[in-house]
C-alpha cells in the first residue's frame, strides 16, 4: 500500500524516485536533510497544502524500510551534484516554474549544487535553513560543523559510521553544540531509542557514500550568485553551526532575511512548525 500523492519518476538517468504531492495553489518543494526522507516535512505540508501545491521527494539513496514504500534501489554512485541533477529532473518531470524551493541541511546543500549547476532561473523563492555552505574547517574557516571539523576528523566519522552507523549519527547529533542533546545521549532518553530504531531500518551504504561529497563541497562562491528571494532560517541552539553562520550567509545573498528562532536546534522548523509555516507562507506568497 502506497501513501496518497506518492508519485515515481525517473531521473535522467533511470533513476527512480518518490516524490509525495498534496494539496492546491502555486508550487512548494520541500527538500529533507540526510539520513531522512520526505516523510520528515509531514507537520509543515499539512499546514500548507490549503495555499501550495507541496512536493517533497526521497533523496537518491534515501526512505524507511518500514514505510509502506520501500526505498528504489540506488543507480550508480550518490553525491550532492548528482542529487541537484535529480532536482533538475523532479522539476522537469512536473513542469515547474519559479518554484519555492526549501532546503534543510543537506536539502540546503543540494539546492546549493543545483544554483551551481544549473542557475537560479527556473526558481523562484529559496528558503535555506540551518546550514552551512562548508562543513569542515580549517584556519580560514570556523563555520563548519560544531566550528572544528577538520578533514581528520571527517575522515574519522567515516570509519566510525562504516564500523557502527546508528551509534556513530547518534554520536554527531548528540556531542555538538546543543547542551540538550548532549543531555538526552548521557540519560538515553527514550527519544535515542526511537532515533536508532528509525536508523537501523535505513540502508547506511547509500548514505555513508554520499556523505564525503557533502562535507567535501564548498558553496561559498555560490552565494553572491543567487539572485532570487531568499529567506534564511536558523536555529539558536544548532547542534552543528555556530551562531556566526547565518549572519555569514546573509551577507553573502544580495537582500536575504534572516530569521533567527529562540531555543531551537539544527531543525527549527521541526521545533517550530506554526512559527516556519506562518514565516514561509509569508515569504512565498508575497510578491517578488
């Protein structure tokens, strides 16, 4: 049994992908973060779907095993360029125009990969939320995740993910900047249980592949490119960026607002879903 509005389509290079469409009025693609699926985005498209025609896809190499879809077996490698190509292709599929377009983390840095592949003219709006356009650090450049994250120490989360995946992301959610969620991994509060449940069901290997070409990329020459609308929501507590990051990227985009939320994490929208779905209606309706 499929969810209603669950539509597959090919990428350009057979690919199959999920996407779930609802509701009516101008269109809205909502882009998850890694290790997720479209299924994450539920509390904000049910708050939408009576103003905006909401999309929002499995990532390749993304989706629960325990949905009622199982997740399309992956077709060649998984990288953020090859996911802004599969972007290209969800928009060529439903023939979308001047789109809003929202990106959590890695949904931000696949939009980023689509701005530098394919430009901002098929786009309308772009929403980024919590994210950085560089995730390791260096002497130059301390906005990456939890502000020292080296290459060594990427290379380290790697191996540590190949040798125990669910420990190992539990591990990065819960020893960042966010004292609450260092707190909830010492007490291993129920909500750990259920994380590592939800993460034992998914196929790490597509995931761990993908991952170098996320912490690898570096979309900071992209910003001053980006010539639409463009709202920037941040969580005040973020577990991996430092509170610097968002100013920097404002900065960076000619005429973005930046909206910070008060006690959230690296998912304000999560924690927040009336605030972002009022701050977003009102961002994508408004006039350019």
């Amino acid at each position: 049994m499929t969810e209603p509005g669950l539509i597959l389509f090919q990428a350009d290079d057979g690919q199959d992908i999920f996407a779930q469409v609802t509701g009516h009025g101008p269109p809205l693609v909502l882009l998850h973060e890694w290790a997720s699926s479209h299924r994450v985005w539920e509390p904000i498209a049910h708050r939408l779907t009576d103003r905006f025609t909401v999309y929002r896809w499995d990532a390749r190499g993304h989706g629960s095993h325990g949905s009622h879809v199982v997740p399309a077996s992956v077709r060649g490698s998984v990288s953020v360029t090859r996911m802004a190509d599969d972007l290209a292709c969800l928009l060529d599929h439903f023939g979308l125009e001047q789109p809003a377009v929202v990106g959590h983390s890695m949904g931000a840095l696949t939009l980023w990969a689509y701005i530098a592949r394919h430009g901002c003219g098929r786009l309308g709006k772009l929403c980024f939320i919590d994210q950085s356009p560089r995730l390791t650090t260096d002497a130059t450049w301390p906005l990456g995740i939890y502000g020292d994250w080296p290459a060594s120490r990427d290379q380290a989360f790697i191996t540590a993910m190949q040798a125990d995946f669910v420990e190992a992301v539990i591990r990065l959610i819960a020893f960042g900047l966010n004292s609450a969620a260092r707190e909830r991994y010492k007490s291993r509060h129920p909500s750990l249980q259920r994380l590592a449940a939800y993460l034992g069901m998914l196929d790490a290997r597509p995931l761990i592949e993908v991952w170098p070409t996320l912490s690898g990329a570096d979309f900071r020459p992209v910003l001053p490119a980006i010539s639409v609308p463009t709202l920037l929501v941040y969580g005040a507590e973020s577990n991996y960026y430092p509170p610097a990051t968002g100013p920097y990227v404002r900065d960076a985009i000619a005429g973005a607002q930046l909206v910070i939320y008060a006690n959230a994490d690296h998912s304000p929208h999560v924690n927040q879903p009336d605030r972002f779905a009022a701050d977003l209606a009102a961002f994508a309706g408004a006039s350019g």
